[in-house]
C-alpha cells in the first residue's frame, strides 16, 4: 500500500517537472529566435548584377546580404593559372571547374573564411587574395592556400539571367 | 562582524533599523576589521567600484543623446562631441574610462597574483572576480562597436566570427548574434541593450564579490590568517577610508591626464571613419587591454584551436585556486614563486606587445613562445612549485616581527621579511 503511494508520487513529480520544462522551453524559444535574421532581412536575399561593363582582368565588388561579392572577369592566364594547382597542393580541395561555371566569371563571398574581413583583390603570395587581417593567401579560383582560413572562400548561389546579368542568390 | 551588537543613537534611528537593518550594515562596514599592513596596491578594489560609478554615470548620460542605429549612430557620437553641452567631456571620460578601468582591474589581478588572495577560503571572491572580468570585457567590446566607426564595425565581424569556429553550428550561431547575414543594424542595437544591461550586471556581481570578501576578511601582504579584531587590525573607518581616498585621488590625476590631454591616445584613428562593411581597415588591433588574449589567438594556426586556446587563457585563471598547490599565500615567503611571477609579467607585457604588431616573422615566433610559456607557468610551474619550493617560514602575527615577539625564532623571521 505505502509503496504504491510513494510510487504515484514520484510520478507526479515527474511529470510536473516534465510540464515544467516544456512550459519554460516554449517561453525561452520566442526570447532566443527574436535574435534570428527577421523577415525583413531574408526578404533581401537576392541581388541582380549588370557586369557588362567588367573589362578582363577587373574585378567589381557588389554589396549582398550585407556581405561584399567580388565578381571578377578572369584573364585566359589567370584561369590557366587556377586549374593547373594539383589537388594535393589545396589546403581545402576544390577543382576551379567547380568553383567557376563559366570559366571566365568567378563569382564568390568576398569574405575570408577566418574571421570575416574582406581581402584585397590582386595581393598575395598566389597572384588572387590577400587578407590584411591575419595574413591569409587566396588564388585566382579564391582556394585558400596560405595563412589561418580553414576553407576556401565561399561560392554563392548565382546564375546568368542573359549574358550581361547576374542574379546573386 | 564587529563584537558588540550595534544600536542606533536616535530613536528614529532604532525604529528604522529594527525594520530594515541599514544602520547595522553600515556599522558593519565602517568598523569592518582590516589588516593594518594593507599596502597601496590593496587600494585598487575602491578604485575600480569609482570606475564602475564613473562608466556608469557617464554611460547613462551619454544614452541620452546616442542613437543605436546603422545609418544614425556616427553621427549621434560627432553630435555629441561637438553639439551637445559638456558632450566631448562626457564621452572622453567614457571612453578613457574603459581603459582606466582596465588598468585598475589588470592592477587588482596581479595583486592577487602576487599575494595570493585566491587561495582558500577566497575562491569564490576569486571566480566572482573572474566572472566580473570576462563581463567587462564584453561590456568593453560592445561599447567599441556602438560609434560605428571602421574599426566598431570590423572589429565586431572578427569577433562574432569567432563562433563560427564551433563545428557543425557555429554559422548558425553567428548569424544569430548578427541577426542576419552580416554585422548590421540589428547587430547594433542588440549590442547596445546589452552593453546597457552588462554594468549592472557587473553592479550585482560586485556587490557578491565585496559580500564574499567580508566572510573571511582581506588578505594582507603577509598572507597569514589573523584574529578579528586584534591589534593586527583597524577598522575600515577611517583608516582604510582615507588611504583608499588618497590613492584614488592619485589615480584620478591619471585618468584626468588622459581626458584632458591626450583623449585619443589610447583609441584608433580609423575609428573616425564610417564603417563599411566593403573596405576592411589594413590593420585591425583590438583595444589595448584585449591584445594579450589576441596574441594567443593569432599564434595557434588554426582557427577553432586558436579561439580554444584564446578562451582557456581566461578560463584557467578560474582554475587557479586549484592549480597552485602551495599552502603559502604572499609572495614574500616563496623565492621561486616570486621569480616566476615576474617572469609572468613579462610574458603577459610582451604578448599584449606581439598582440598589436602583425602576425608575421619573428613577431609570430615571439607570440608563440609566449603563448606556450603562459600556459606552462599556470599548468606546470605553479602545480610543481606547490611540492618543491622551500619557502620562508612566516612570521605568527603581523606585530610580531616588528615588535620582536616572546618567540625565539622570531629573529629568523624577521630577517627572512627584509
């Protein structure tokens, strides 16, 4: 008899602590999402380009997601230049044909993937990027080569709308 | 605290404190037993609440006129140099504020260092001050960002980045802080409602920190346990009263050098340019008082081990009561301690030195050597040091080797403190 009572009391408190918990849980949730990109700035998660201007050579710096894009029309060297690397020689391999669709346009995150400043176009010891803030190398495919960035920088989602646009995102 | 039971002398008196006991905490502290050979590097915990009053005070003023928006905060902070009455003065306290606060706090650091205040039973005044710290320095770090200048703005993308380090959900957890995709409007203004809330946080935690202080009393430059109250002691009124305020008066000329002549000294030009999420500045250093900690983070060469590394630094001085073995608390009494202490000083100067300088060469080398040296000194020397060091017997009092105690061995004692 007293052992089946205290038994109905441990699963009282159980499952109060149970109620408990959920009930603090979906009261923290809204506090803690609040933080998350709203609405209003996923509503601006896409960001069209005109580059017919883009001589070869040039690169041109466009502002998405508040995030600079370099969008750089490369040299026949250049490009020779990017997929000549051995995979072996890449800290984060990742052939140039995957990187650059058409080979001539390279489009991607102008942000250095160690703690987010934005290198400087035709710097380094690799002819690509230079970081300033913790000394990172890039090549002309934007591979880390050299330095504290752990991976390449980013390839956004992107596609030719016609020839002379470029849709980011 | 104090031996005799206090009763207020007026009888409005007697009638509020037996209501709410304000009179008897006051007598508390006013009476409160302190070592009498508390030297001027004790002074500092008066200082530092004066730091947090002054960060405080000037902070909230300031709030009046500051505006936390990306396209409106540079301008608000010009505003208030140049339209608001008193504005430059407000803002220059503010802001050398932070660096005097730190220098005190660095200062209070190295004196428990020193004497080793964090041994029992005073590790919890210890981790509560440790806590203190690491609040500070977010205080610190997010009140740069608020001016939105160059380096507000970058100095905020390498930070949060930070995070990004975390595998697997770290770019959630940055885009989180951001509350977006970079450091932005909603990143300052969430910035600014904590750096708001975080000194009175602090506030709180002082209040813990002074509460746990007063269970076992100070330490003292000879860090052996006293009787309370005996004539090793004297009541914090006047005694203690009067020294701290002469010292925070000699502080304050400091602090006072700094706003009125030379305000800008110890901040970033660059700071004076707009932020640009487009154009990084060529060197980004962070605040003086952060750059040993940046030294360690730069000197490891990957990125989620070199924010390990950087956050062990701090987190390890909570540790310390552990860590140190040794029963001695002063410095005094252990010829070894004291040599490597020092040795910790200079390493500790050099890597904030290698900290602002760029990552490369012999500054890199230096910075690594440093890195491995700092952790070397808490996770080996001090643990090694607690079994072999051969310290100095300590005296029984603090009189007794100045009054020459009945004891026979107080000659040898009184020679070893000279």
């Amino acid at each position: 008899m007293s052992e089946k009572k205290i038994k109905r009391r441990e699963f009282l408190f159980t499952a109060s602590y149970a109620v408990g918990v959920v009930g603090v849980g979906a009261v923290i949730w809204p506090l803690v999402d609040q933080m998350n990109p709203d609405a209003s700035v996923k509503a601006l998660a896409s960001t069209e380009v005109d580059v017919s201007s883009v001589e070869p050579g040039k690169a041109i710096t466009v502002l998405w997601r508040g995030k600079p894009v370099f969008i750089k029309r490369r040299t026949t060297e250049e490009i020779a230049e990017a997929r000549a690397v051995k995979m072996d020689d890449l800290k984060d391999p990742q052939k140039d044909e995957d990187r650059a669709k058409d080979p001539e346009w390279l489009v991607m995150v102008g942000v250095c993937t160690h703690l987010g400043c934005v290198p400087l176009n035709d710097k380094g010891d690799y002819n690509g990027w230079f970081c300033p803030c913790h000394g990172s190398h890039y090549d002309t495919s934007g591979r880390i080569r050299k330095g504290p960035a752990p991976t390449n920088m980013e390839i956004p989602k992107y596609e030719f709308v016609n020839s002379n646009i470029i849709k980011i995102g | 605290m104090s031996d005799h039971e206090y009763v207020p002398k007026s009888k409005f008196g007697k009638w509020f404190n037996d209501r709410l006991p304000l009179l008897t905490l006051g007598n508390h502290l006013a009476d409160y037993p302190t070592p009498k050979n508390l030297n001027y590097w004790w002074t500092f915990g008066g200082i530092l609440t004066f730091c947090l009053i002054t960060q405080i005070v000037t902070g909230l003023t300031l709030a009046m006129h500051y505006i936390a928006h990306a396209d409106l905060a540079f301008e608000s902070v010009e505003h208030i140099m140049r339209d608001v009455n008193y504005g430059w003065l407000i803002r220059y306290i503010h802001s050398n504020g932070s660096s005097m606060f730190f220098l005190a706090v660095y200062i209070h650091i190295f004196r428990s260092l020193f004497y080793g205040s964090y041994k029992s039973p005073r590790e919890i005044i210890w981790i509560i001050g440790i806590i203190i710290y690491l609040l500070m320095m977010a205080a610190a770090f997010m009140g740069y960002v608020l001016p939105w200048g160059q380096m507000s703005f970058w100095g905020a993308t390498v930070i949060t980045n930070l995070f990004s380090a975390i595998p697997f959900i770290g770019e959630g957890i940055v885009q989180w802080l951001w509350g977006g995709y970079s450091v932005d409007n909603p990143t300052l203004t969430r910035f600014f409602t904590l750096h708001y809330l975080i000194p009175f946080l602090i506030l709180g935690l002082v209040v813990l920190h002074i509460w746990a202080l007063h269970i076992p009393g100070n330490n003292n430059p000879v860090g052996i346990d006293i009787k309370k109250p005996s004539k090793d002691t004297v009541p914090f009124h006047p005694y203690i009263v009067i020294k701290d305020g002469f010292a925070l008066l000699m502080f304050m000329i400091v602090f006072a050098f700094f706003v009125f002549y030379s305000p800008n000294i110890l901040g970033h030009p660059d700071n004076y340019i707009e932020a640009n999420p487009m154009v990084t500045p060529a060197h980004i250093v962070p605040e003086w008082y952060l750059l040993p900690f940046y030294a360690i983070l730069r000197s490891i060469p990957d990125k989620l081990m070199g924010v390990v590394a950087m956050l062990s630094a701090i987190l390890i001085l909570a540790a310390l009561p552990w860590l140190d073995k040794s029963k001695i608390r002063s410095a005094v009494f252990r010829p070894l301690y004291k040599q490597f202490y020092w040795i910790l000083v200079a390493d500790v100067i050099i890597l904030g030195y290698v900290g602002a300088m760029p990552a490369e060469g012999l500054y890199l080398l230096v910075a690594r050597v440093a890195t491995a040296y700092y952790f070397i000194h808490f996770l080996i020397i001090l643990p090694v040091l607690g079994f072999k060091e051969k310290t100095i017997p300590l005296p029984l009092s603090i009189t007794e080797p100045v009054l020459e105690g009945p004891l026979s061995s107080s000659t040898i004692k009184k020679e070893s403190l000279n």
